[in-house]
C-alpha cells in the first residue's frame, strides 16, 4: 500500500477518532485536542488550543479542564469548577470568547484578547490583563472579576470588580455589589445603584460616578473621584487626609474635598466624613444617617446637625458655629478644645476649657464630662447620654427620657418622665429630684443624698455594702445606711433587693414596686399592684429570710423559703402564696 496515498491519510485519521471515542471515559465524549476548524459542544477536560483558524461552540470545560483560545474564537462555552479558558491574541488575530459562562470556573483575558457577554457566576472567576478587553460582563453575586486591562459596559448584581494599576473600567452599572478601584486603576461614568457601592482607594481615581438614592461612594485616603453627582438620599464617605481630591454636585450644590479642606458636603444614610488633624471641614450639613467625625487638632466650621444626623467631636478637635435641630445628635468629650452653637429652642451651648455648657443631648447624642472636667444645664432626651466620670462633676442636668451615668459627681439632677440616672459605684448623686416616670438606680457602693422622691417615681436599689441613700417622698423621709433600709416606696418600675444578711424596715410597695426579701424585713406594706418575694431572687434562694407584720393590702406577697412571721392579708385583690419548697431548701415556716 502506498502510504503516502489520500486513502492512507484519510483511513488513518478516521482511526485515530474512532481510537479516541473507545477510550473516551464512560459518558463523556472525546474532546479536539488542536482545534483548527469549526467543533460543537465538547466537553473539555485537559487541555484544549484554539488557534485563528478554530472556532469552538458551546464547550463545556470541567474540572481539570483547559481551553487555550489562541488567536481564535469560542462561542457559549460554559466553565466549571476548576476549569479554566485563557483568551488571547496570535499575531494579528485577537483570540475572542462571546458569551462565556463561569460557573465557579476561571477565564483569563490576556494581551490581545476580547471577550464579550460573559456571565460569571458564583465563585466564578475573570481577569482582563494589561493590553486586554472585555465588554457586557455581568458579574453575579458572588462572582469577581479582576481588571488590569480594558472593562466597557460592566453590570454588576451583586458580584465584585477590582479595578487595578492600569486598569480602566468605563460605563459600568452597578446594580448591588462593589466596585474596588485600586492604586492606578480607573474607572469613568460609572451608575451606583442603591444598595450599592463604590470604593476608591489611594492612588484610584473615579470620573464622574452618579450615586443614586441608597448607593454609597466611598474615597479612602488618598482616592481621586471627580465629576461626581450624588442624589439626595446617597452616601458619601470619605476623609479630609493628604491626598484625598474630591469634587461634585450633592442637592445640586458644588463641594469639594481638597488640599485638607472640605467644603458644603452633605452627609445622610450612612454617609460619613472624617476631619483628620490639621484640617476643616466648612458648611457641612448632617442630615439623617449622616457623621461628622472632628479629630483631634481638626476643625468644623458652622456645621448643621439636623434631625437623625451625628456630630462626633473629640478629644482636642473642635466644633463651632453648630445649628443643631431638636433631634440632631452631638457626641462630645469635655476634653474637646472648643466646641459651640445654638439648639434648636435658641439656648447657646459651649465646651470650652473643660466646662460645658447647656449641651443639648438626643436620639444617640453623648457628653463625656471627663475627669476634673465639668457640666452645667446639660438637657438629655431621649435617646441621650450624659457620662460623669470619676473626679468629674455634673450640675443642674436635666433628664427627660435620657440616661445619666454617675461614676463621679451629679448635683441637683433632675429626672422627669422616661430619664433614667445610674450611680455606679463610688458614684455620688446630690440633691436629685426624681419626678413621675423617672428613675433613679443605685448600684453597689454609690451613694444618693438629699433626695426629693415625688409620686410616680421610681427608686431602684439594694442594701448592699457601700450604698447610702437619703431622701423624702409623700410618706417622709427614707435611707439606706450600713445595709439598713428604712421607709422606702417601691412603686412605678421601683424596686429594692435586701440582701441576706441585712434589713429593711416599714417599706411600702405601691402599685409598679416590687420588694425582694432574702435577708430580713418589718412591717413591710404591700398595696394593690404591688409585689413582694421572700426567700427567693433571680440568682438564688435563701432558707433564713425573715418577714415579720407582713401586710398585704391589695398586692401580691410570694412566699419561696424562709420565716414569715404575723402576716396578714387583705382587700380584694390581696394573695399571698406559699410555694412548693425546693430540695435543699427548707421549708417555709410560719409564725
């Protein structure tokens, strides 16, 4: 036989595909090694080479999988897990995949390289390298695509892009998930969708970004970003450090980032600028979701704190000019070096020298009042804050639904419907007046004199060692000395817990109270509404708690363990109830 005859080639070849689907792994189908020509729906699993005269269609590449589009074209392939396409040019042919899907597989775009409407998925993989391009990718959640080289026409749904050194990114619409443009990548006219986000970070640059209501643009140190427009209900955050350059429009109003300097920003829903030492920021406004943070040696000028918006000063920074609304929130240190402004009821307010003065506190607005520090006539709402730290001294604070932490010293506190103050150990409290629906704690140590108890209020406390309580209420004068309680009224959220080991003498539990006996108690009173526990606490029980005269007037008595001795009950509503002892417990005894 002639070998070098067109029968001998063509039977030759013939056999060698016929060799190839014998040994082909059960329920797979040989794949072309070299493409040349034009192959349908192969599934790749070692290494494939498209070279400018190959064109696949619909390959499927598995795990273990290479395809190799070298000069040439692949349409619809589909890359798994662990398999990997590489595009490239040959020559003068551009290698081209249209219309890839990567499904927790990798594709690669090198010099010379397009794809076009690849789809990668989750886990899915892309890298467009320097001299390479991509167009219409969508990047699904939990898919990435790596940029170095040219990105047109990106949407991202929930998926990330990394615009890197050299990288350009340009018309890419972000409808959820992130664009992160790296030192020396760029991206322009990029559209930021609400839940959405945009991160520039040093040495990246953004032209003109549009960040839509619920979108955020964020501009690290060092981040370019011009020609930006951001809609009402956006958010900007960004800082004031070297480098950082941003200009644009907000509310259709002009703002700039610059030179350390930041000018008419507008901060809202989550949106957040940080002034860093040695620079300003100058006619920001504050609006709901928004933060102004002052560091220290840093300066804001005539900032606008409205309803929902935080303004953060601290330790050496400064504030002044503030317009501040009635629910706008002002966190401050004492230790701040000048802070001031007007509130909204027209009452100027100031911290200057460690004195503050008149701070309007709400809706997550705190004062530090340091130590050796001091405030007067600070008003706290609700949502508010004042902490008196030790050696510190607080007067004439007002609480009306707010909360005050006394680790020092508050005179002459007043506590009205919904205020809240704490005196924690080795706190003190002087002169408080407790109005109706307010409350006055004192923990372990603290100490509250001069008290005014008014109806309705609420005293919460123990007879634990350290604490010393004086006061008046509507039935006379009462106090916690030397684990000894004498008088107290327990009513409207009130509550006291005596220890064992200790006493209480003539409270009354009015309607709101609650009194708990594991020490010893005397002609304790219990009206309607009220409840009183003997023997038992949250934390334990106690076999030698003792009540004596015990009178339930309408209210509840709960008798857990220990001696009760000459109780009575009545009026309509009047129980008292002696519970199931516990192993290990003796039982109740009664006298």
């Amino acid at each position: 036989m002639n070998r070098t005859s067109r029968y001998y080639f063509h039977r030759s070849v013939l056999s060698l595909l016929i060799a190839a689907m014998i040994y082909a792994p059960p329920g797979m189908t040989a794949f072309t090694s070299n493409v040349i020509g034009v192959v349908n729906d192969e599934t790749v699993d070692g290494s494939q080479r498209v070279d400018e005269r190959g064109t696949t269609n619909n390959a499927h590449i598995i795990n273990h999988g290479n395809q190799e589009v070298y000069g040439g074209i692949s349409n619809g392939s589909v890359i798994d897990t662990g398999g990997h396409q590489e595009v490239s040019g040959h020559g003068s042919y551009q290698g081209q995949a249209n219309n890839t899907v990567i499904n927790g597989g990798s594709q690669t775009i090198s010099e010379g390289g397009i794809s076009t409407g690849t789809i990668i998925n989750d886990k899915g993989t892309m890298s467009v390298l320097t001299n390479a391009k991509a167009d219409a990718t969508r990047i699904d959640n939990g898919g990435a695509m790596d940029v170095a080289g040219n990105a047109t026409n990106t949407i991202i749904n929930g998926g990330t892009q990394n615009i890197y050194n050299h990288g350009i990114a340009t018309g890419t619409n972000i409808n959820s998930g992130t664009q992160n443009i790296k030192s020396g990548g760029k991206a322009d006219t990029t559209n930021i969708s609400s839940g959405s986000k945009q991160v520039v970070e040093k040495g990246g640059t953004a032209t003109g970004s549009n960040i839509r209501a619920g979108g955020t643009l964020i501009v690290d140190t060092g981040g370019i970003a011009h020609g930006v427009y951001l809609d009402t209900g956006s958010a900007l955050v960004a800082n004031t450090g070297a480098g950082t350059d941003i200009d644009g429009y907000q509310r259709s109003s002009h703002f700039t980032i610059t030179g350390g300097r930041a000018e008419h920003v507008v901060l809202e829903n989550t949106g957040q600028l940080t002034v860093v030492a040695q620079t300003s920021a100058v006619d920001t406004i504050v609006d709901a979701g928004g933060k102004l943070i002052v560091h220290e040696e840093a300066v804001a000028y005539t900032t606008r704190l409205n309803n929902g918006g935080i303004l953060d000063v601290r330790e050496k920074g400064s504030a002044t000019g503030i317009q501040q609304s009635s629910q706008g929130a002002l966190v401050a240190t004492t230790r701040a070096t000048r802070v001031t402004g007007t509130r909204a009821d027209g009452v100027a307010f100031s911290i200057e020298q460690g004195a503050a003065n008149n701070i309007l506190l709400t809706n997550g607005g705190v004062l530090t009042v340091e130590s050796d520090t001091t405030s007067a006539k600070t008003q706290v709402n609700a949502g508010g804050r004042e902490i008196v730290k030790t050696k510190a001294t607080a007067t004439g604070t007002t609480l009306t639904g707010g909360e005050q932490i006394v680790e020092g010293v508050a005179n002459e506190t007043t506590i009205n419907d919904g205020g809240i103050q704490t005196v924690s150990a080795n706190g003190e409290a002087i002169k408080t007046t407790i109005n109706e629906g307010g409350t006055l704690t004192v923990n372990d140590n603290g100490k509250a004199t001069d008290i005014v108890q008014n109806s309705g209020a609420a005293l919460q406390t123990s007879t634990a060692n350290g604490i010393e309580i004086s006061g008046t209420h509507q039935y006379g004068t009462f106090s916690i000395a030397s684990n000894l309680a004498t008088n107290m009224l327990l009513e409207n959220g009130g509550n006291l817990l005596v220890l064992a080991g200790t006493e209480a003498r003539d409270s009354t539990v009015d309607k709101g109270g609650a009194m708990q006996n594991l020490g010893q108690d005397s002609a304790t009173k219990v009206n309607s509404g009220g409840q009183y526990t003997l023997g038992r606490s949250k934390d334990e029980f106690q076999a030698l708690a003792r009540a004596e005269d015990l009178q339930v007037s309408g209210g509840t008595a709960i008798v857990y363990a220990g001696t009760l001795a000459n109780a009575s009950v009545s009026g309509a509503t009047g129980s008292l109830s002696l519970m199931t002892p516990r192993d290990n417990v003796t039982p109740v005894k009664l006298e």
